[in-house]
C-alpha cells in the first residue's frame, strides 16, 4: 500500500529538532562569524563593511604569528601523547591475562576521567610554583642548580604547558585502543606467527591495521582538542611570558573579549576552522580512509 505524503514525513519530524538545532547552533554560528570578519565591528560603534582587510592584518600580526608556532607544536605533541601512550597501555593491558588484575588496571586508567580538567591543571601549577612543586623536590635531591621558574621562563613555559597530564593515559583513548585491540581476531595472530613474525611484525601487519579506524578517530579528536587548547594557558600563564604560550584560542580571546576587535577575533576563528578542516583532511589522507 502506497503511503501518502503525510506518513512519510513522519520519520523525518523525529529528526527536525536536532536539524533545528545543528542549524541554528552550528551553520547560522559559522556564517555569522564569517560575515563578522569581513567588517570592524566593536561594541558600542557603528560596523562597517571592510572586507578582507582584518585577514591581511593577521598576515602582519607578530602574536598571531607567535600563536600559530605554539599551536603547531602543541598539536604535533599533543597526537603523539594521545596516541602513543594510551596504545602501549592498551598493548599492555591486553597481554596481563590474570582478569582481576586486568581489570584493576582498566579501573585505575579510567579513575581519573573524573577529575574536572581544571583541577588538574591547578595542580600543575602549584607544581610549577618556584617555591614548592618540583623545585622542592630537585632541592631534595641536592640539584638546586636545575631549579627554575617555570612558567616565567620564556625557554620553558611551552614545554610545561605540553607536559600538563603527563603520563597522558587518556582513559577515553586507553578505552578505545583496548577495545580495538580485543576486536582483532586472535587468528591473525596465529597466522603472522605460523608465518614467522615477530612481535613488531605482529604489531605492524595485523594490530596497526586493524586498529586505523581507531588510529584516525583519536588523531583528529586530539588534533581539534589540541587547537581548542585554551584553559591551560589562561590559567597558568595568560599567554605569557612574552606571548611564548599563547595560542590560537587565546589570542581570539584576548582580541575578542579584551580588545573587543570582534571582527579581528572572528577573521582569527575562520582561520582556524580552515585550518581544522585542513587537519582532518590530512589525517583521513595518512591513513587511507579518504572515502
């Protein structure tokens, strides 16, 4: 029996609220900031259409420039750390064939998932302190030359920001690799060994294929995690010193909500969504899932 009009734009009002809201909430958002980077506009005075006139300013901009470079080295680390250490957790975990200790260690690597983001970091910083923290420690082990002021030092406060969470086990990521690890047939296995591989050959013919969708979906979520890297920064440093922790996200903070130059602030949002559209392409590109 033929259905009429009516019954089949049933389904489709079940999912109009969530089309409403990507609408509203996510395109509208992004067309808006784009019209808003083509004018001057600032609270209180009247907008003008300038056209590309704030993107040609970021091309002379020092502190974006200076942005740009933390935000690339951020990334780079920040996707080695969310790769490397929660896989050789997982790779770990899934050789410990004893189940209760296996599960005590699943249990100790999710545990800090509760823990709010920003109570670690202000452990991080006390850490930092030049008084207490890890200079305490170093003064302990009679090193009181390698003592340091960490995140006033233009030389090491980028890298103290990047080492916030070490060991960077993270539980969602570690949860991810595990259960990837455990979806690959165990006869692949068999297979590689009956042809003589090793555990590298192992590891690199049959769990680093089976694991790239895994692969590609915590490298682009770290990347995007990773560009929007603001509450460290804000927190421990303010971007300083001498803007050698600034980045993308803070800049368009500081320009936006400190300067209210809304209209540079949001040229600066554009360029960093392309430049997550750029990302993301290129890691569907390394691991061959273009499609």
């Amino acid at each position: 029996m033929k259905k009429s009009f009516a019954e089949r734009c049933v389904p489709y009002l079940f999912i109009a609220g969530t089309f409403l809201m990507l609408i509203v909430f996510m395109y509208f958002s992004v067309g808006l900031a784009f019209y808003t980077s083509l004018t001057d506009k600032m609270p209180g005075r009247e907008t003008h259409f300038i056209g590309l006139e704030n993107y040609k300013a970021l091309l002379s901009d020092d502190m974006f420039r200076m942005s740009f470079r933390n935000q690339a080295v951020l990334s780079l680390f920040a996707v080695f750390n969310s790769v490397f250490f929660p896989l050789l957790a997982a790779l770990i975990l899934y050789h410990v064939r004893h189940k209760k200790l296996s599960r005590i260690i699943k249990t100790l690597f999710v545990i800090p998932m509760l823990v709010p983001s920003i109570v670690v970091i202000l452990i991080w910083k006390y850490l930092y302190n030049p008084n207490f923290g890890f200079n305490s420690i170093l003064k302990l082990l009679h090193l009181g030359s390698l003592t340091q002021n960490w995140l006033n030092n233009a030389d090491t406060a980028l890298m103290c920001i990047i080492l916030v969470g070490f060991p960077f086990v993270s539980g969602m990521y570690f949860l991810l690799f595990h259960t990837g690890i455990n979806s690959i047939s165990p006869e692949l296995y068999d297979a590689a060994r009956v042809d003589g591989a090793n555990a590298f050959g192992q590891m690199r013919h049959v769990t680093l294929p089976g694991l790239k969708p895994v692969l590609l979906f915590v490298s682009v979520n770290s990347c995007i995690a990773a560009f929007k890297t603001f509450e460290q920064v804000q927190t421990m440093t303010g971007g300083d010193p001498l803007y050698s922790t600034t980045t993308i996200v803070h800049q368009i903070y500081q320009r936006g909500f400190g300067e209210y130059k809304m209209g540079y602030a949001a040229s600066m949002s554009v360029v960093l969504l392309i430049m997550l559209l750029i990302v993301t392409a290129l890691n569907f590109r390394a691991y061959g899932m273009e499609e």
